[in-house]
C-alpha cells in the first residue's frame, strides 16, 4: 500500500512539473474602470414594527434591497406564516414627487401562491410575475425587475403590509408611517 501511495505522490509531482506555465485568464480586465462599467452599488431599505400588535400575520420588519436590476423584497414574520384563507403580502411605492406608484405583491391561497405581481396604480395595469415566491420559516421573499418600477427614481417612499382575507392584519411601517428608498 505504501508503494502506491509512493507512486501516485511522484505521479502527481511529474505532472505539476510538466504544467508549470500559467494559464492565459478566460477574460480579459480593462486596466481602467469607468463608472459606466462599474457595477451598481446595492442600495436597502427597511422598516421595523412592534411585536405582538398582530394575532393573524405579526410583520416585525421588512427589507426591500436593489442590485442595480432588481428589487428583493423580504417580509420577516413572527412565528410561521398563515397557510388558511387569503394571505398578500404587499408593498406600496411611490415617487418622490407622488406621480408614480406601485404596489408590488405575492398573494397565497390556503398556504399556495397563486399570484405575483407589479400593479402600476398610475395605468391601473397589473404585471403578473413568473419568477416565484419563496416562502419559508417565516419569511416570505420576492424580487422585480426595475424595469417594471420605472418612474419610481432612486429614491421614494414606500410602506408594506399583510392582509389576510381582504383586512390588513399588520403594517410596516405602523399606521400610515412610510419609509425612504434607500435608508437615509
């Protein structure tokens, strides 16, 4: 057995000799970065509320981040997520100047997603997502292109909240509080 060990070390130790030159990188690097190539800085916000101030859906907080493409938002439950009736998780957006806004939303039937979307309220559009929800260990996450938040700009005001079969149960903010995009 120590003679195989032996000969596969001097195996190993002939081919790192025979492959001592350096491999050409896969893709080149500008020696400069310009600001139009580098990446977008991400950008968060979030928002906190009381515990306990909820019997059917508690949302202590919720965290809305960009990567420069996308909008993640996660809603952060106190104890497991309702799973009986209708459940939408929402978050309403607007400009700065109030002359766009969005609610973006992930709606769960009996515990099922049945529908995620962008509602632009200017148009009275809605935009069904394909992406999926997550939903698990009482967390429930999304994400939207920025695309589909145009007018929005980089910075706006925003609350969230959960509502269970047609009355909101918590909000995030609480009462008619909002919070600004990105975290000042």
């Amino acid at each position: 057995m120590k003679r195989l060990w032996g000969i596969l070390a001097v195996g190993v130790l002939a081919l790192s000799a025979c492959s001592s030159t350096e491999a050409e990188p896969t893709e080149k690097v500008p020696a400069e970065t310009t600001e139009s190539t580098k990446p977008a800085a991400a950008l968060e916000s979030a928002c906190t509320d009381a515990l306990g101030d909820s019997e059917s859906a508690d949302l202590p907080g919720v965290r809305l981040l960009s990567d420069g493409s996308l909008m993640f938002v996660t809603y952060m439950l106190d104890g497991e997520l309702p799973t009986a009736g209708t459940v939408l998780y929402s978050v309403t957006a607007s400009s700065k100047d109030g002359n766009t806004a969005y609610q973006m939303g992930s709606k769960f039937q009996d515990g099922q997603e049945v529908a995620n979307f962008v509602y632009d309220m200017g148009s009275a559009t809605q935009k069904n997502i394909t992406n999926g929800v997550t939903a698990v260990d009482g967390e429930v996450a999304s994400r939207y292109a920025l695309g589909d938040l145009e007018g929005l700009g980089d910075d706006f005001e925003w609350s969230a909240s959960v509502t269970v079969d047609g009355t909101d149960v918590d909000r995030c903010p609480d009462g008619d509080g909002k919070t600004q995009f990105p975290n000042s």
